[in-house]
C-alpha cells in the first residue's frame, strides 16, 4: 500500500532521528568509556626513537681528529739552572792561581794522607750535570781535618749537601776561599773569625750531607773569589796539583 508524501517525510525524519540517536549514543558511549580504562603506552611511539639513536655517535670525522696529539705535547719542561761551571775559566787563571796558591806551601788537609795516596777527581761528573770541581780523600771517619794554610775561618755551615763545613779565606788577600766538606764534627772550640793555622786540626771526616753512609771522606774545594764578603761562590781551581806537590 502506497505512502502518503508526510507518511514518508515522517518515516525518513524517524530513520534519520534513529540514526543520530544510535550516533550519539554510540559517541557518548566511546567519550564517556574510554577516559576510564587507562591509556597503553605507545610502545611504537618509543620504539620509533630509538631508530634515531645511531644519529647520535660522533661523525667519523671526530674519530679521525687524533686527540692523542694534544696529550703528547711536552708540557714546559724546567730548564736545569746552568751550573756555574767555571772550568775553563780555572784553567785559564790557573797560573796565576797557581803561582799564589804554591807560594802558601797547601798541606794535604786529611792527616796522614800521603800524596801518592791522592786521586784527581776535579773532572768526575756529580748530579745534574754538574762537574765536581774539588778533591775527594777518601779516610777513616774522625780522621783530623787540618787547614791545608793559614786562614781565617769565616763560615761554620751546615748544608744539605756539604753537611758539616768550614768556610776558610786563605791568602793574605782573602782571595782564595778553602772549603772542608762532610765533616762527622768540627774541632773542639772552632768559631768564626778564628785563624786557623796550617796544620790546625778543625773538624773530623765524616759522612755528612749528600755523602753515601759509610763513604767517608773528606770533600776540598779550592776558589778564587772577586769579593771575600762574596765567599760561596768563585772561580774553581783544582786542588790535586797543589797537595799532590805539597810535603
Ligand atoms: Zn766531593
């Protein structure tokens, strides 16, 4: 049986209601459901960074930049102070030296060391590229030390390295400087200012200062200084000539 024109305009209006009805139900339902059941984690979401994670190693032109070279380059290395090594200029002078010191007639300032016993160790190399610049005599410890001339005694020191010294101006001019080294003791009473005489005993062999335990010696250093108030320091001379001549 044949619709009216409204029965169908109302029958399409109610399909259509019907249809927005089950829509916004079906919307409704899909709003107001899904906030309660927890999300899952996007697990593609995470895994898609991690394609990105090779981007992230050092280009190779990092690797090829050797870093090794700055390590390598040598830090400042400090300059070892330049010895006075006046050994030329010894031997140059030496005649005059020479001529002055033999005057003074030097005794072997270890007593009992005859000179044959004497070994030139003027030349022998020491620490840090130092030469030795004296004499070495070798001797039993407390062995007397005497003053190889007349002088007055103008240091009593004790170094690191000499140990016990005696500091001594030889010479009526106070130009040539004695010095006793690696004494075990000075004599009884020694001062400063004291002249010693030629064959005074004024200290004991010993080992002191940068001397080897045991090695017992005594270390004589013979310089010829500008300024006697000025009398660490000087022109060497070697002292092996002198006391090997010397009676
Ligand atoms: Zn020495």
């Amino acid at each position: 049986m044949p619709l009216g024109p409204r029965t169908r305009v109302l029958l399409i209006a109610a399909v259509v209601f019907a249809a927005l009805a089950a829509l916004i139900w079906y919307l409704s339902f899909a709003y107001w459901s899904q906030p309660v059941t927890p999300l899952p984690t996007p697990r593609q979401a995470e895994e898609a960074a991690t394609p990105q994670a090779p981007a992230a190693t050092p280009p190779p032109q990092a690797n090829a930049t050797p870093p090794a070279q700055t390590t390598t380059t040598p830090a400042a290395q400090p300059t070892p102070s330049p010895t006075p090594a006046p050994s030329p200029q010894a031997q140059s002078t030496s005649g005059d030296a020479g001529a002055a010191l033999a005057s003074m007639r030097l005794l072997i300032p270890v007593a009992g060391v005859k000179p044959s016993e004497l070994r030139d160790t003027f030349s022998d190399a020491r620490s840090e590229g130092r030469v030795h610049d004296a004499i070495d005599i070798p001797a039993p410890r407390n062995t007397p030390v005497v003053a190889a001339a007349d002088g007055r005694v103008v240091k009593l020191f004790h170094s690191a390295k000499g140990g016990t010294t005696v500091y001594q101006l030889a010479s009526a001019d106070e130009h040539f400087v004695f010095y006793y080294a690696h004494l075990d003791h000075y004599a009884d009473g020694l001062a400063e200012g004291h002249v010693a005489r030629r064959g005074e005993a004024i200290g004991y062999v010993g080992d002191t200062g940068d001397a080897a335990p045991g090695n017992t010696h005594l270390h004589f250093q013979i310089y010829r200084v500008a300024d006697p108030r000025h009398f660490w320091t000087g022109e060497n001379i070697n002292p092996y000539p002198l006391l090997h001549a010397a009676q």
